[in-house]
C-alpha cells in the first residue's frame, strides 16, 4: 500500500473520530444545560421542585423573588415600572401581575392573556415600552439565575433541619401530603414534620397513613406493616 495514502487515511480517520466525539460532548453539554440557560424551563416552580423545597422554604424563595425585583426596580427612573407574572388562572386565562417602581412593590392586578405579549407564561419579567408590555428575557434570566442561587442555600439550610427528624431504621407514618412532599409522623416521638426528599416513584406507591422505614439515607416502603395498620383500624 501506497505510504501516503496510508497516512492520509489514518488522518482522515482520527479527524473523523474528533469530530465524532465532538458531537457527542456537544450533546452533553447541551442537555446538561438544559434548563439552565432557557427562560422558558427555569422558573420558580422547576427551581422549587429542583431543590426539594417544603413551605417554608417555598415561601421564604418568594419573599427573596420579591426583594430581588425590588433591587432591580430601584434602578428605574420616576414614572416607570417593571412587572411580573405572578401567578396564571388557567380557568379565566388570566395573569397575576406584580408592579414594582423605584419605591418598591406598588401593585398587584390581574390582565388577560390577549393583553399581554406572545409567549408570556408565569415568572416573566415584563417593560412597558410605548404603553405595550415587552417581555425582558434577558432580566428575567438574570433575576431567575439569583433566585435559583438563593434555592441552594435554603436547600442546605432546610436538610441540616430535617437530619435532626431523619432517624437510622425509624418508622414514619404518612399524615398528608403537600405541595412538594409529604407531612411523616415519627412513629416513636409522635414528631410530625413536612419532607421532601423523597422519590418521586415512592410518592407513587404511598398515600395516607402508609408506613415509611428511613434506612440507608432514604425512605422506603413497608407494605406489610401498612397493610397490618389498615388491617387494625
């Protein structure tokens, strides 16, 4: 076989194989980040839902949301406002909007969907700009990344709380559920206390009154035992 044609198709090969692998690294990154970088995925619910938050973390998030769009509506010149979508009521399809000026929080009002602009969707921060509202996905992203960063050290706050209720092989009993989790009873202290670090396919199998067991660093499910209380009632 001809030298240079042998070289010249391993070259070809190896540009072949970092190209490959390129593509494949590419793709990587890009569903990594995922979520991230988009807007429209990164929201307070994703956010709440990514670090496990229970109510009183979930409301704690909300007054920062509050106080971060306070920080930036400082920045406004008298007369102008910043918005945002608080909340949607998918029956009327309508908006909750929050106005914040250069004083703070001024108000709080509902509008239709046709009011406002395409693509809008609830955690969007709005501008009016020429008397139309104007979604600023660039402030948005922003003011989600700081609100994103704030659920991080909640988070690890609200676990160094709830290890104190997380007892190796101790039995709990389910007392309801909430918006991110469950309300366990311990079944030794009588304790009740609101978890969220729990599997979405356990939250799938238990319902009220099932009986959990916290072993190895997770809830797990004892049936017999729940069906041995049902049994008894």
């Amino acid at each position: 076989m001809n030298l240079d044609f042998f070289n010249d198709l391993v070259t070809k090969v190896k540009e072949s194989d970092l190209i490959q692998n390129f593509i494949t690294e590419l793709s990587t990154y890009l569903a990594n980040s995922k979520g991230k970088d988009n807007s429209e995925i990164l929201n307070m619910n994703s956010i709440e839902k990514e670090y496990c938050l229970n109510s009183t973390s979930s409301k704690s998030l909300k007054q920062k949301r509050d106080e971060i769009l306070e920080n930036e509506a400082r920045n406004l010149k008298d007369g102008e406002s910043l918005y945002y979508t608080a909340y949607k009521n998918t029956f009327k399809d309508t908006y909750q909007i929050l106005e914040f000026n250069n004083t703070g929080k001024s108000n709080s009002f509902y509008l239709s969907e046709n009011e406002l602009p395409n693509g809008i969707s609830v955690d969007k921060v709005l501008l009016k700009v020429n008397g139309e509202f104007k979604i600023d996905n660039t402030l948005t992203k922003n003011i989600m990344n700081e609100i994103e960063n704030y659920a991080k050290e909640i988070s690890k706050a609200q676990n160094e709380r709830l290890d104190q209720y997380r007892k190796e092989n101790t039995l709990y009993q389910v007392v309801d559920r909430s918006s991110n989790g469950v309300y366990l009873q311990n079944k030794d202290s009588n304790v009740i206390f609101e978890e969220t670090n729990i599997s979405k396919e356990l939250m799938n199998k238990i319902s009220n009154d099932s009986i959990l067991r916290y072993k190895n660093g997770k809830y797990v499910y004892e049936e017999e035992l729940t069906k041995e209380f049902f049994n008894n009632l």
